[in-house]
C-alpha cells in the first residue's frame, strides 16, 4: 500500500468545518506550550514563597514556552508510557539547569486538567464573539424584513400571519439564551490549582515545612498568573468532570438552537420563500442541475446532532468517575471535548455566512399569504357584519359553507380560492366589495408583530450585545467547502 497523507484518516472537523483559530486552542502546540506555562507559574510561584529556585531556572524555562521538541517528547513517551512526564524529561532536555525542579511538588493532573480548563475558556471565548456576530445578522434581518407579512405555521400548517422579522426574532431568541448560558459558565471558570495527588495538598505541604498559608497562596499565584480568578476549593486528583458536562451542554443548548433555525430555513426554502446563499459556481446536484440545495444549513443540522450526542459523553464520564480519580475519563475527554468545541465553531461559522447572505422571496410569500389569507380573514368580516346588524349564528353557518367549498376548488380541482368572491357576492353580509377587500390586507393580521421586532431589539439584543460592538461584522468565515 502506498504511504502518504492520503492513507491515512484525516478528522473532518479540522480539514472540512472548524476555523483555524479553534482548531489551535486544541493543538499539540497550545496544550504543550500551556502545559510549560503551568511550570513555569509554579515554579514561579514557588520561588517567590521562599524555595530554593533562582532566577537563572526561571528564565531558562520562560525562555523555552514556546518552542516544544515534540520530537524528544514522543521518543521519551514511548519508553516511560507517560505523556506528562515524557514532557517533563523533554522541557529538562532544553532546560539543564531547571529541569530539577520542574513539575515540583506537583502531579500529572496539575498540567493536564489545568490546560483542559484553560482550552475550554478559549473555546468559549471564540464561541462567544461568533455566537454574538450571528445573533447581530439576524438583528439586522429582522428589522429590515419585520413589516413583511408570511404565514405563520403550526404543525406545518397554514396558520394566523406573523412577518418574517418576527420569525428570525424567535431564532435569536434561543441563541441570546445559549449567549446568557455560556456567559455565566464563563464568568464562574475555575482552574484544578496547585491541588497535589489526590487533592490533598500534602507534597505542597511538605515542600513548605507544613505551612499551610504558603500553600494555599501557591494555589491563588497560579492561578492569577493563568489569568484565573480562582480554583475549585476542593478536588480529588482531577478537578470534577462535571464541568465537563456544564461546558459541553453550553455546546449542546447552541446546536439545539442551530438545529432548530436552519430547519426552519430548509423548509422555508422548500416553499420558496427564503433561500441561503447560493454562489454562482455552485452545485446544487450532481443529476439534477437545476437544484438548489439548502447546503449549509443541512451541514449545520448534521453538525449539531454530532454535538448533541457528544453532550452524553462527558455525563457518562462524570458519573461513572471512582473516589479521587480513574483514568477511564482520558481516552474519552480527549475525543469528546476537542471535537464538540470544533462542530460547534464550524455551525456557527456557517450560520454566520448564511444569515448575512439570506434570500427572501417577497412574491412568493405574498402568493402564499393570498391562498391563505381569505380564510383568515372570515373571522373579520363575520364580527365587521355583525356590527351591521347580522345575526352570527346564520352568518357563521353561511361562511362554514363557503369555506367547504372554495377549499374543494383549491384541493380538488387546483383553482384558487374563491372565497372572498362568494362573501361580496352574498347580501347578507350589508358589506361592500370594497369594505370587504379593504379587509384583506395582510397587515391587518399581523397583530404586533413589527412592533415586537422593535421593542425585542431595543430592549434585549441591544443590551445584551453592547459588550460585543467592537467584535461585530469582523468575524471572517472561510467555507472549504
């Protein structure tokens, strides 16, 4: 078999969906680089508490954060089969004279579970920008299309009008609350700490001569030196995988909500009215060259369904954890985490890209609201009559009649609906033909719809945005494919 790039399995999510920028947070080079970070914040911290650990040392480390020899590392790992002390031996290898105290004091989950939070408040951090850009397009989508009148649907079924603004305000309704989720886990991050093997503390405790101020200011040096506020007060080995969950479900909740857009948008794109870009060299079918598929918004769909099953993942980590720590978690965070962070990126770097470039189809709505519409509008003409002095019981019955008959002209015979026509024609209304088709406009039965579209942008998305202008429109999506 021939050997080259090609024979290998390659991840799509890195090759096909995710953005660069997510796609280094969970790189070799970002985990080690963090991994070294660590050190040297321990080491710096443990310096200035009093330990035996000069300048030179520290230097030497800082010096070599960056610059990984993933090649030593890699030979190393296969002798000692440990990845965090295959690094340790590694950084000592670059760092003679500090390669003694490195990792001092400390055990594999001080570096490892560490960066795990570290990459998982990167991640959210980049979510967070692109999850506000796509909440800013349909913003602006749904002001400039709030007084469009559409069907509304239930069940898929034709239903009282709303407007197309509207609609695109219950979408971003579900992503302001994956916003407000994803900014209060974000806000209550917290790092593993200097924690020890089983969490106990004890090689910090032996290092400092049993003084036990010491070794919880170790613990709050590293972590503002990580750019934390805080650690967990309490751990085992690891910190608990249930931060996993929390994170991961944040993932999940987006891609419910993606999920539940870009349906939408498909079936509005079956009926004509709304279509996601479609570039001019694009295929739609490879048989059927007239095609225009919804695309994008199928790979969003299947996207998030990866995600939402990957949010069991860490749940089943989580619960089934022994004591202080099992590694049957490893394998599985490795998989699990990375990936999940990488789909969400790619759905919401191509809701991006579909919600700045949407189509409406302003007649073909209308057609739709006109088939429709003179159904609605009987309950109308029916309270406007009865003003008039009709008797509603005999004007009702009257409109159940035509009703019956012009839906057998639309079903059965692919006319159109005639309705109205029979109402001008019928005495008993005392209405005019021009009363009465003064009544058919559609915005008469769009209720507050436009008015909603304002008060929802005024009074929650701007608020909730405000903290974002500088990071709008400034999000730049690369679609490979």
């Amino acid at each position: 078999m021939v050997d080259n790039k090609y024979t290998t399995y390659t991840n799509p999510l890195t090759d096909r969906y995710c953005s660069k920028d997510m796609s280094y947070i969970f790189s070799p080079q970002f985990k080690f680089s963090t991994w070294r970070k660590l050190w040297v914040a321990l080491a710096e911290g443990e310096h200035d508490l009093g330990l035996n650990i000069t300048e030179d040392q520290l230097n030497e480390l800082r010096e070599n954060i960056d610059n990984i020899n993933f090649d030593e590392a890699r030979k190393i790992e296969k002798e000692v089969r440990h990845d965090v002390m295959s690094h340790v031996k590694a950084f000592g290898l670059q760092c003679p004279k500090a390669k003694g105290i490195i990792h001092l004091g400390a055990t594999s989950a001080y570096v490892g579970d560490n960066t795990d939070v570290i990459q998982m408040t990167e991640g959210l951090k980049l979510l967070r920008i692109k999850l506000a850009n796509l909440i800013n397009n349909l913003k602006k989508f749904s002001l400039k299309y709030k007084d469009i009148p559409t069907l509304g649907f239930t069940h898929f079924q034709a239903a009282q009008l709303t407007t197309v603004g509207k609609r695109a305000c219950l979408w971003a309704q579900d992503l302001l609350l994956d916003l407000e989720d994803l900014n209060y886990r974000l806000d209550n991050m917290k790092l593993r700490g200097v924690k020890g093997t089983t969490g106990t503390q004890a090689s910090f405790l032996s290092l400092f001569d049993g003084d036990h101020d010491k070794v919880k200011e170790l613990d709050k040096i590293v972590c503002a030196k990580m750019g934390f506020e805080s650690s967990y007060a309490v751990s085992g080995q690891t910190y608990t995988r249930k931060l996993d969950y929390q994170v991961i479900s944040i993932l999940s909740g987006i891609a419910q909500s993606m999920h539940k857009m870009t349906n939408d948008i498909r079936l509005l794109q079956h009926l004509k009215e709304l279509e996601e870009p479609f570039e001019k060299n694009q295929i739609g079918s490879s048989a059927m060259a007239y095609k225009r598929n919804p695309m994008r918004s199928e790979r969003i769909s299947s996207l998030s369904k990866f995600i939402i099953s990957e949010s069991l993942s860490p749940a089943m980590v989580q619960s089934t954890q022994w004591l202080e720590r099992t590694l049957d978690d490893s394998a599985n965070k490795r998989l699990a985490i990375p990936q999940a962070f990488m789909a969400a990126d790619a759905i919401l770097d191509i809701g991006i890209n579909v919600t700045d470039g949407m189509v409406v189809y302003e007649n073909m709505i209308n057609k739709h609201v006109n088939e429709e519409l003179p159904f609605m509008a009987t309950e109308t003409i029916l309270m406007e009559a009865v003003k008039r002095g009709g008797d509603r019981q005999e004007l009702h019955e009257i409109i159940r009649e035509y009703s019956m008959k012009a839906a057998y002209r639309v079903k059965h015979e692919g006319l159109d609906n005639n309705l109205i026509s029979l109402i001008v024609e019928d005495d008993s209304f005392k209405m005019s033909k021009e009363e009465i088709l003064s009544i058919m406009d559609p915005k008469n039965f769009t209720g507050r719809s436009s008015e909603q579209v304002d008060d929802f942008v005024k009074d929650v998305i701007d608020p909730a945005l405000k903290d974002y202008e500088d990071e709008l429109d400034k999000v730049d999506v690369d679609l490979r494919v």
